[in-house]
C-alpha cells in the first residue's frame, strides 16, 4: 500500500473532523418507521427518512418481498438480456406504467442509475440539454455522460427556460431536465408551464420525481398528478427506495419506444444485474397498498402542516413548499451538523446538510414528514425543537 496517500487522505479526513462538518454514519437496530432503535440512542424518532408513506415496514410489504426471495432466490447472478429475467420484473413494470400514466417501464437498480442510464441514450452530439440550476446530482452526471451540449437555466424561472429554448431552435433534439420536487428545497418545479413550452418549441421533458412519487398529486402518481399533467411528460424516472418500500431500485416510465430503446443501449442496464426480486416485489406491493388507500397520501400532508406549523409557532422559519421536505436554513455546515447531533442527544433525528450538497452559508436541517408519524411524535419533536434552537442561540 501507498502509505503517504492514505495518510494524505487521513489528513483530509481529519480536517473536516476539525471543521465540525464531517459526517457521520447511525446505526439502526430496527426496521424504518417513526420511531426506531439507533445504536448508543436508545428510541429516536425519525425526521429525515425518505420512508414517506411509512411503507418500509408494512406487513404486505415485507411478506411480498418474503415470498419472492423464496420463490426467486437471491438473484439471476447476471444482467437480464444474457441469463434471462424474472417475471416479478415484468409484473412491476407493467404497474409502475399503468401507475404513471405512460406506456411502458423498466426498472433498474438505483433511480441514479435510471438518470445516468437514460439520458445518454436519449440525446447526443448535436441535441441539447435544457436543466435545472438545483437538478440532482445524479442529473448533472446524466448529463455530463451524454455528447449534448448543455444549457443551464435559473431554479425555476420560465422566462430564462424559455429563453434557452430560443437560443438553441436548430439543435436537434432539446431536451429540458428537472427535479419534480427539489430535495433541498422542498419545492416543485412548475411542470404545467414546462410542459407548455415544450410543446410551443418541440422539445421533450424528462423529470426526476422521486421525492414525488407517492407523496404528490391525490393518488400519489407526482408532481405530474399535481399539476394535472399525467401523461403529457416525455419521460418520468423515480425511484422505488423511498415513498415505494424504500429498499432500493430505480425506473423509467415512458413510451414504449424509450423503453425499448433503454433496453437496448442503455449501460446500467445492459452491464448490471436487474433489480433483486424481493425488492422487485416489495415495490410492487407498495404500489398496490398506496392505490388501495390514498388516505396515507393525506395523512403525510397533514403531517407535514402540522409540522410546518408548529415550526414556525416556536420562532423557525421553514421554507415555504407544498412537498412533504421542510428545510430550516441555518447558515454553515458545521453549525446544521451541531444542531442535528443535538436533537439526536434529545432524540430526534434530523440531518443537517451543507457543503457540497447545498451552496455555502445555506446549510440547513431538512425535516421530512411521513404519515407513519402520530401527532404524539412531532408534538414530542418540535418540543425538542424548542429546547435545542434555544440552546444553539437560534430562536
């Protein structure tokens, strides 16, 4: 081993040890829910899970990923054009479609993967990229894969988006990329005005709702739901490990022709082995209970008013935003990352996050509701709240 380059990389680590912004890993002792057994803590409650619908520990949930572990087994132990596919496969697909309002589906086995996969294949040398300035990680790198030339316009603002549009009429194919829900911000991007433009300049949308899905529109379908725009975007991908049983697992829904043609060329599909069946499973039942009760929809909306109001009652200051994520701006890193450990020590986990994930002197504390959660527990959390805001000098 080099030695000198693993003492620079522990130099580093050290370093942001020193800054108070190094991060670091809780362990659970208890499946994901609103209270939880983390090892040293003792019972928490949990804040910053994307376990939207509380479905990570339903009991259909995990009895259907029971069931397709021992039906299937562990896995194929190959990728699915050369081995063959499991059924389970074709059974989730077909649901998350019909779900999403779209022609066809495929999954795979991350949504980072879906949008690294997916855009490359979409467009190339001579086409363009329209995206978001706050687009997820997992876009940017989508689109720096790809050989199109990219076009960056303002968080949200039509004008702008509008404006690169005219700016790139003999490109060849112009596709405009968002987030559905923003993850750092807890708001939604204006997908009705999006898809108009689209249409009035023949360009193509495709958006990552993966913190919509199952948390936005009624039924649930997203941010496309919401807006009443179901069926009118290009391309959806999501994920299935958050609002959808929350274990892992990505997809795309599309036409039939996208699918295809992802099914052909694209990478992580045709280079990693298909999703685990019993995750596969899992997903395909959480779909299933969240059709067959939408109420959970509801209950997490209420969950997240209450929340964001009795937040601001003890004197914080959420941004405003119609999605089940509320962030709490607290300036730097290391003080969001003091102040998370603090409510932890009160029993509450909430992550604080700063630099790189958000700009400098943004850092903040993103609460996230989840219908799992009784009024008793946020009634208990925002006590905790109260307690550490004071302490840290915040209210």
């Amino acid at each position: 081993m080099n030695q000198e380059y693993h003492q620079s990389l522990e130099n580093s680590i050290r370093e942001m040890e020193s800054k108070g912004t190094l991060k670091r890993l809780r362990y659970l002792q208890s499946p994901m829910d609103a209270r939880v057994r983390m090892e040293g803590k003792g019972e928490i409650i949990i804040l910053s899970s994307n376990n939207y619908l509380g479905l990570s520990n339903h009991p259909q949930v995990i009895q259907a990923g029971r069931e397709a572990l021992q039906h299937y087994g562990a896995g194929t132990a190959s990728v699915r054009f050369i081995c063959g596919t499991f059924s389970i496969h074709r059974e989730l697909e077909q649901k998350l479609a019909s779900f999403m309002g779209s022609e066809a589906a495929l999954s795979y086995v991350s949504c980072w993967n879906a949008n690294t996969g997916a855009i490359p294949v979409l467009v190339g040398e001579g086409d363009v990229i329209i995206s978001d300035e706050l687009n997820h990680a997992s876009i940017i790198d989508g689109v720096r894969l790809s050989r199109a030339r990219r076009l960056i316009y303002k968080h949200a603002d039509m004008e702008e988006l509008e404006e690169r549009l005219k700016s790139c009429q003999d490109a060849g194919t112009r596709l405009i990329v968002t987030d559905g829900v923003f993850s750092m911000e807890g708001d939604l991007a204006p997908l009705q005005r999006i898809v108009e433009l689209a249409r009035a300049y023949d360009a193509v949308t495709l958006v990552d709702d993966s913190h919509g899905t199952g948390v936005m529109g009624r039924g649930g379908r997203g941010v496309a739901e919401h807006f009443g725009v179901l069926g009118q975007v290009d391309v959806i991908t999501g994920t299935l490990g958050k609002a959808l049983g929350g274990a892992a697992g990505g997809f795309v829904a599309s036409s039939s022709q996208v699918i295809e043609l992802l099914t052909q060329s694209s990478r992580p599909q045709i280079f990693s082995n298909a999703l685990p069946a019993t995750i596969a499973a899992s997903a395909l039942k959480a779909v299933e209970v969240l059709e067959g009760n939408s109420s959970l929809v509801k209950k997490l909306h209420d969950n997240a008013e209450y929340l964001r109001a009795g937040l601001r009652e003890r004197g914080f200051h959420p941004l405003d935003a119609p999605s089940a994520i509320i962030p709490i701006l607290v300036g730097e890193t290391s003080f969001a990352i003091r102040m998370s450990e603090k409510l932890l020590d009160e029993g509450i986990f909430v992550t604080g996050f700063g630099y790189p994930v958000v700009p400098e002197g943004k850092a903040r504390l993103r609460v996230q509701s989840s219908a799992a959660l009784e009024r008793a527990d946020i009634d208990q959390a925002l006590e905790a709240f109260s307690k550490v805001g004071t302490e840290v000098g915040l209210l």
